[in-house]
C-alpha cells in the first residue's frame, strides 16, 4: 500500500484536534485518539459503547517516547527486540509523572502497550507528539475490522476519518502479555504463544483468568450476532460451514479459510469471512475442526466466544 501523505497529515490533523481517527494496524483497525487527552479519549468510548472500565492499548513509534509513560523490564526489550513493530502487546507498570490519561487506564496503575507495524500508521505516529490510544474499530461485542469498508460498515457516518492502510495483514488482535511480574498471556493473538515462551526461555500458559483481568476475556465477544456451532464435520441445510480444507464438492454455503490448513491465512481471512456471512444474512454458522495449535488457537479462542450467546 502506497503512503498517502495528505492523508495521514489530515489524521494528524483532526487528532491534534482532539478528534477520534480510524487508522490501519497490521492486527485490526483501530479507533484511535490522543492518549494525553480525556477530551479525546472519552470520544472513543462513547463512538465504540465501550464500558468505561475497559483499559485501552496505547500504541507508540518508538521506545524513546515509551520510556515516558511506563518502566521497561529485561523481558520487555527482548520481547520488543524479537517481535516489534508487530502484533503483541505489552502490560508494564505506569510512570507516575506519565501523562496519560485516567480514561485509557480507568485509573489503573499499569497500561497495554503496543508498537503497530503498518506503514501508514508508524508514518502517523511518527509525526505526532503524543501516542495513540485506540481500541479495535468496532461497535463493543462486535467483530473487529480489517479494511476501511468494514470500519465503515461499522461506525456509518459517526466517525470524521478512516486512514487506509490496506488490509490488515495478520487479521488477529495482538498477544497480549502482561510483564509488571511473572510473564502472563492474557489473551491469545497473532503471535503464537509457543515463540514467546522460547523469547522468554520459560513456559507459558493461558488460561482462562477466573477474575477477568481482560475484558476480551468474557465471552460474548467477537460476534457476528448469529449463532455458531463448533467442530462439525456436516453442515446442517441453512448453515455457512466454515472450513479449513478443500472440499471436493462444490456447495455455496462454504467458505474457506484456508484450502489447504495453513493456520496464518486462516487466522487472516477470520474476521472477514464471518463478516461476509453475516452480510449474506445467513442465520446459523457451522465451522470444521481447527487444529488447536499456534494460531489455531487464537482461532478457536474467537470463535468460541463468538458462539456463546
Ligand atoms: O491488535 C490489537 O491489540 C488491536 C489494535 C487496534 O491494536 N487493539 C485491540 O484493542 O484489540 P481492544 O481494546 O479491542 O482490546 C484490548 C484489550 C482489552 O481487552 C483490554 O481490557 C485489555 O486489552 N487491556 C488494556 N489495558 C490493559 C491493562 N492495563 N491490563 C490488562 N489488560 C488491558
Ligand atoms: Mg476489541
């Protein structure tokens, strides 16, 4: 995808403004907004219905300006060294003299922090004077987007601006691990758990939190608001049957993933193949058995809690 300069300078622009802008990570697009400003930042939960005591992830150009806002740890640099920019998140503890805002943090202590990797928004970031919170770009429960019609698709005319970056190359939201103590996953995502473990030369566990440390963690979430049945090797008549290998026969009613298992390009087309089957006004969702490894199962944690209802 090919910068467009008068583009990002409008998104700075309007950010600047204290306006909430939709820009394109390499994980999802997101809402974004000033991370310095209440002003700002209050916008995003109230274009998303987002409850206010769901943290927000702040995304940064470089760690020169993170240096700021959160003390850095020796797993931090050699996480950051190894996967960034890319799709992982960081928990760190907050500075005290940090300026961001009480809304990004409900007033906690620590804060998710990431550095994108696509080239529109680091070209973003990298004129602006402040980092950016920004949420996925979707309605609160809803699926998240991965091109500038689905943001759209969300949001209609509530939102000034879209940055287009393409579409979102990974289509899963970032690992997120928080690092204030002990090395904890706290939700799957686009990279797989097993290459952080080998980063951090200890082993990592997710488990499903009984106290919910991530809001992503409740179930209910992701939803395309239709129904989904996991694991099926026949599809019922009125079901999208989504898949992962080819099939022989041809049936309008599958969607493919991926033909051949490759996990990475399935993890990719997630989000826009549920999408496309709600568009398609189907009413019931049935989806083959994915191997439950690596991206699997970032894969398998979405859907289950897109299927619970
Ligand atoms: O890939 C991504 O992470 C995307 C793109 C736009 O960067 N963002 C994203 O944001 O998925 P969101 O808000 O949809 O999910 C962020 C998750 C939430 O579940 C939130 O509760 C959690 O991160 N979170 C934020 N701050 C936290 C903190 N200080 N401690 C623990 N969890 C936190
Ligand atoms: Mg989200």
């Amino acid at each position: 995808m090919k910068k467009d300069l008068s583009n990002i300078k409008k998104a700075k622009y309007l950010l600047d403004y204290n306006h909430c802008v939709a820009i394109p990570t390499e994980t999802v697009y997101g809402l974004a907004a000033n991370a310095y400003s209440n002003k700002a930042t209050s916008k995003i939960f109230k274009l998303k219905k987002r409850p206010k005591s769901n943290p927000l992830i702040v995304h940064y150009f470089r760690i020169r300006d993170l240096k700021e806002d959160c003390e850095l740890n020796n797993n931090f640099h050699k996480l950051y060294n190894k996967f960034c920019p890319g799709p992982i998140t960081f928990v760190l503890k907050l500075k005290k003299k940090s300026k961001i805002s009480k809304n990004v943090t409900n007033g906690k202590n620590t804060l998710a922090v990431r550095f994108p990797k696509n080239s529109v928004t680091r070209s973003l970031l990298s004129f602006l004077k402040y980092p950016l919170a920004a949420p996925s770009a979707n309605i609160y429960t809803q699926l998240s987007p991965i091109s500038k019609k689905d943001v759209r698709e969300e949001f209609g005319k509530k939102i000034k601006f879209i940055l287009d970056g393409g579409v979102s190359k990974v289509g899963l939201e970032s690992t997120i691990i928080d690092l204030v103590n002990k090395p904890q996953v706290l939700r799957l995502g686009g990279i797989d758990i097993r290459k952080i473990s080998k980063v951090l030369k200890r082993k990592l566990n997710y488990t499903k939190n009984k106290s919910i440390k991530v809001p992503g963690q409740s179930k209910f979430h992701y939803s395309p608001g239709i129904p989904i049945r996991l694991n099926v090797k026949k599809r019922h008549s009125d079901e999208a049957f989504v898949l992962i290998h080819k099939r022989k026969e041809f049936d309008k009613n599958y969607f493919y993933l991926s033909k051949n298992k490759n996990l990475k390009e399935a993890g990719k087309n997630l989000y826009k193949t549920l999408r496309k089957i709600k568009r398609l006004k189907f009413k019931k969702i049935a989806v083959e058995k994915i191997p439950n490894i690596g991206l699997g199962r970032t894969i398998n944690d979405r859907l289950k809690r897109a299927s619970k209802r």
